[in-house]
C-alpha cells in the first residue's frame, strides 16, 4: 500500500510520496521554474488569515516572486480561535508595487474567512458596482471607498471567483490576497488559472498610476479599524488647527 510522510506541524501529506495531484502540482510549477516549498512553518505574512491564526504552516507552495508576473500560491493550516481547531484553506498572494489601505472582500458564500469565523472589527462596509453585493460584502476604512472601488472592479472580482471559486480577497500592505477553501491550489488547470489571474492583476494593478487613487504612501496593514480612525480623527483636527493659525497670522490677530 502507497504511503506518504504527513508533517508532523500541520498533518498535510508532503514529500516524494505525496498524493499524485500534489505531485503534478510540484511538477508543473517546477517545469515552468517556479520555486516549490513542501512546507513552510509561519510564512509571516500580514493577511487575515495568516495573521489571525496560531501554529501557521502554509504547504505545497508554488512561490513565482521571482517572474514577471510574480505570485506566490499554495494550502494554509492553522488554528483559529473562534473555530476552537486548525483548518485548511487555500491562498494565492501577488506583491504589488505599493501599500495599499487595508481593505477585505467577503465572499456572500462560506468561503475561507467565514470558515476561520475572523471578524471584521471596525472596518466599514461599502457598496460594489452592478450585481457584485450579491456576491461579496466589501469591508475597508472610512475614507477608502474610492480607493477600494478602483482597485476591485468588477472584471477582476470574476476572476477571482473563477481563480478559485468561492475565492475572498485583501489588500494589506504592499499585497492583494485571494483566500480559498482547501484543495483550490492544488493541479496543473489551476495553476494555469492562478498564471491568467496573476497578470490581469499585474496589468490592473501593479501597472496602474496609484497617484490616481489618492491613498497616502504610508502602510496600513498591520493598524487596527478603530486605530486607523483615532488617526483620521487626528489629521482632521492638526488640518483645522492648521488653518486656524493661518487665518490668524493673515489677520493680524
């Protein structure tokens, strides 16, 4: 009988006698020259569901940094604590050229976030273009919406659904991540569809003039909603004081 080495951190099959669709996985990302890690203990990313959870393993990971339109794309285990277990779920990340505010798209469905229950604490809700609320609830700061909108447009909302069906996303830092239930990264097709998803979001993101979006250049990711709104409350009141003192020194007063 076939056996395969389990990881003792995640329980996830690795190595040469894991499952043939695993090994097809390896084998595709490795003839396209790709990097492949069978298991990587606390990659440390700065999205939800990395940050989130306790003992993080991310395994079978396809890491294409390195290329032209670069991703990085595998399974996640870990222990959630409103879950009170670990799960699985799938993820695929793209580094972008920037930091962006930290905004989430919730798949109406029970997808990846709502499987490891992660709340979405201060963030407000936005509304999003055409049928697309029925599909997705869009959380971010007050203040993003437009920043939010412009970046998850309805073209690529549908093909992170086709990328990986009933897929959420989230903008942190400098990366826009796609969440999926387990087993989305795991044969050849989808790494074919992980490779489409991956330059569309090159061509609409990575290439685009953020100067547009007016988001401030500062990182975002790791500020709680409700500390990012003391800070808003802050500018707001240094720009009154500001203009206060201005109109005084103008007066003469």
């Amino acid at each position: 009988m076939s056996t395969f080495a389990v990881s003792p951190s995640s329980g996830f099959p690795v190595g040469p006698d894991a499952p043939a669709d695993l090994e097809a996985w390896r084998s595709a990302a490795v003839a396209r020259g790709y990097g492949y890690t069978a298991e990587w203990v606390d990659p440390g990313f700065a999205g939800l569901l990395f940050r989130e959870g306790k003992d993080v393993v991310a395994t079978a990971v396809v890491d294409a940094r390195g290329g032209s339109v670069p991703f990085i794309a595998g399974s996640l285990t870990a222990h959630y604590a409103a879950v009170g277990g670990a799960i699985e779920t799938s993820f695929i990340g793209f580094p972008l050229s920037r930091s962006m505010p930290s905004v989430v798209l919730v798949n109406a469905r029970r997808g990846a976030l709502r499987l490891a229950n992660i709340g979405m604490g201060s963030r407000q809700m936005f509304s999003l273009h055409g049928d697309f609320d029925r599909a997705f609830t869009l959380y971010g700061p007050l203040g993003h919406e437009s920043v939010a909108l412009d970046v998850f447009t309805p073209d690529l909302m549908q093909m992170f659904l086709e990328a990986i069906p009933g897929s959420d996303a989230e903008l942190v830092d400098d990366w826009l991540f796609v969440y999926g239930t387990a087993g989305r990264c795991t044969s050849p097709d989808s790494l074919d569809r992980i490779e489409r998803l991956a330059t569309r979001v090159h061509d609409e993101i990575v290439r685009r003039n953020f100067d547009s979006l007016h988001v401030a250049p500062t990182p975002v990711a790791r500020v709680s909603g409700a500390r990012m709104l003391r800070f808003s409350a802050l500018l707001a009141v240094a720009a009154v004081a500001a203009g206060a003192l201005a109109w005084l020194t103008l007066t003469g007063g």
